[in-house]
C-alpha cells in the first residue's frame, strides 16, 4: 500500500462516536453476502470464527439478513425472524466481543424481487412494489443459475405488514447482541424497488412522484428508529447504482430527496459507496443532504482512506475486499504492510475455505502475501 504520513494515517484509528455506537478505530467491516448460513437460514460457528478474527475493526456490519421469509432471495443466506436464528446470532455477537470488542450492527436486507423460489420456503412469496421482474439470473443449490421470479404486487395494506417485520427484525437484532441495524438500500433490494420509477408503478401513497416512492423508505427508518432508537439505525445506499436491473434517471433528485427527509431523524449514520454513474460524486451529495455521519465505502486503502478523513469526506471508511483476505486488516493499516488478496471462487461457496483460513500476518510467510 502506499506509504502515507503518520499524522494523517493516525485520523483511522481515533475513535469516533456514530449516534450511539462508540467506535474504538475508524475502520469498518462492511457488509458482505458470503452465503454460509446453515439449513435453519442461521449462522453457524463458522460465522462466530470469521467475524470474531476481525472484531479489531472499529465497527462490524454483518453481512444481509432478511427481515421475513419473503425477504430471502439467494441461498444460503440468513434470517434474523426464528428464535434459533437469534440465538446463532447471539453466538457470533459475543464470540466478537470476546475477540476484541467491535461494535456490532446487522445489516437487514429484503431482496424483493431479486429472488427466486428455489432459494425460500415454499410458503413465502417474491414481492415487489410492482408486478415487474427483474432481468437477470441469481444461483440455486438445486438448479444451478434461475431466472429471478416475477413479483406479485405488494397490497397497500401489506405494506404495514412487511415494515412491521423490518421493526420486529430490529429488535431481534437487539436481543441477538447487536447494538444496531443498517437498513439496505441499494444494489436493487426492495428499498430501493420503491425509490425508482423503473420498478415502482404503483398509483397509492407509495407510488407516483418521488415524495411518494420514497415514503417506504422513510417509515421503514421511522418504524426502526422507534423500536431501539434512531442512533442504532444506519442506511446503506449507492446512487446510480444499476445492480439487478436497476435505472435511476436521476439519482441526484431521488437521493437528495431522500436524504433530505431521513436527515431529521437523527440516524447513526449513512454508509455512502461511490457511484457507477459517471461524473456523480455520492460523497458529496450525501454530505449535502444528511447532517450526521457518513461511512464512505468502496475503492479505499489505508492512505486514501485515512486522507478522505482528514478531509472531513466522511466520519469513517468501510472496506470489503480487503477484509475478506486480511482478517487482520486493522493491524496491517496500522503497520502500513501489505495487504493480502482472496480467492474469487470461493466467495460463496459453503465451508471454512476461503472464509475463515486466510492468515494473519504474523502467521504467513510474507511472500504469499497477494495470494489469488
């Protein structure tokens, strides 16, 4: 990594306060679907291994969880609905507190339509905003690769039910040891479904002008806030974001717009990735429209991450791929080392391989450092 001036580098490590979680470093575990739940949809001890070897970061946000049955869309994924999925969660929140003592905060994901049957139980039904499905394919343990199922239309009055779920969920994530929530808004899941006109066609009071798609959202966040408190409640976005046949023509309007009516309800944070969309700086339309604090995501390394701080960008950096290979990143940012690659292939596969056996620093030889 490049080499950067300790002052600067020094602003990662200074802890820093987001609502109500005390973080010890700036240096957060972003979100990642690694598809290693058990046959209950629970975590396992394999997911108390892995996030416990990286409880150093300032901030731990596991990986997309779905509220409710029908929130679940790719295999082996995990659910935070049944009293066991609380109980495995409890398991890996207090493995990390063991480990090293990272705030915790569980990522609520509701894929919506980009879901197929094979992956959820039988009785669970793929719905969306509108009856319009998405274009792609996502993998079944059974078939291989499925198209996505076309939705069934979300009745207005299941629209309390399913925000309902996402405040049960929150409070599960309490019980489960969790000190927080982050809801998924982005890469096409159900939130983001109702921000945009290309997957919302809905004529009520959650579809039509921009102040009515973003409705879903805002009491989504209300309903959150109100069960354990709006500084335990995070959002996730990228705007412009065209991940599961997403289209935005105007993501500056739907984002500010957004951002603009969350900002009075005093959220923990806002984790903001960079956008796809050619000449849209999302950093700085985020710090535009949301007061509070911002985690930057996607792109960073220790030098760019430490100096985004210094800026004043954003209040902490989120990484991803670089915590996959280096479940030591914070120590290897500290020291300025090298960082570790990972194994593409084994990204989703089930098993400790490629999940919980990448080696610390001091336990490699130095010159498998980059290893694909």
């Amino acid at each position: 990594m490049a080499r950067v001036e300790s002052a600067t580098l020094d602003r990662l490590f200074e802890p820093v306060q987001l609502g109500e979680l005390r973080l010890a470093n700036r240096i957060v575990m972003a979100p990642m679907t690694r598809s290693r739940a058990d046959g209950f949809d629970a975590p396992s001890e394999l997911h108390a291994a892995y996030y416990g070897q990286r409880a150093e970061a300032g901030l731990i946000i596991a990986e997309g969880t779905y509220p409710s049955p029908e929130g679940k869309g790719y295999c082996r994924t995990p659910g935070i609905v049944t009293a066991g999925q609380i109980e495995a969660w409890r398991r890996v929140t207090g493995r990390v507190r063991e480990s090293g003592g990272a705030s915790t905060v569980l990522q609520l994901m509701h894929v919506g339509r980009v879901a197929s049957r094979h992956n959820k139980a039988v009785d669970a039904d793929t719905v969306a905003p509108s009856a319009i499905a998405a274009q792609g394919s996502l993998y079944s343990d059974i078939h291989g690769m499925v198209p996505m199922d076309p939705p069934r239309a979300l009745e207005t009055s299941e629209i309390i039910r399913v925000i309902e779920a996402y405040r049960q969920a929150a409070l599960n994530a309490r019980a489960a040891g969790f000190d927080g929530v982050e809801l998924h808004c982005s890469s096409g899941y159900l939130p983001m479904q109702f921000l945009l006109a290309c997957s919302n066609r809905r004529q009520d009071g959650y579809g039509g002008s921009l102040p009515t798609r973003i409705r879903f959202v805002v009491e989504t966040l209300e309903a959150m806030a109100g069960a354990i408190g709006a500084g335990r409640v995070g959002l996730r976005i990228i705007p412009g974001n065209p991940y599961n046949d997403m289209q935005d023509d105007d993501p500056v309007a739907t984002y500010g717009a957004l951002l603009d009516a969350v900002d009075p309800l005093g959220l923990a944070y806002v984790q903001v990735s960079r956008s796809p969309q050619p000449g849209l700086d999302a950093f700085a339309l985020a710090r535009r429209h949301f007061s509070g604090p911002l985690i930057l995501n996607d792109g960073f390394d220790g030098a760019s991450a430490a100096q985004a701080i210094a800026d004043g960008v954003g209040e902490a950096v989120s990484f991803a791929r670089h915590f996959i290979g280096n479940p030591d990143l914070v120590a290897r940012l500290r020291e300025q080392q090298a960082l570790a690659g990972f194994d593409r292939s084994t990204l989703y596969t089930p098993g400790a391989r490629g999940y919980t056996d990448y080696p610390a620093l001091d336990a490699t030889d130095h010159s498998q450092e980059g290893r694909p």
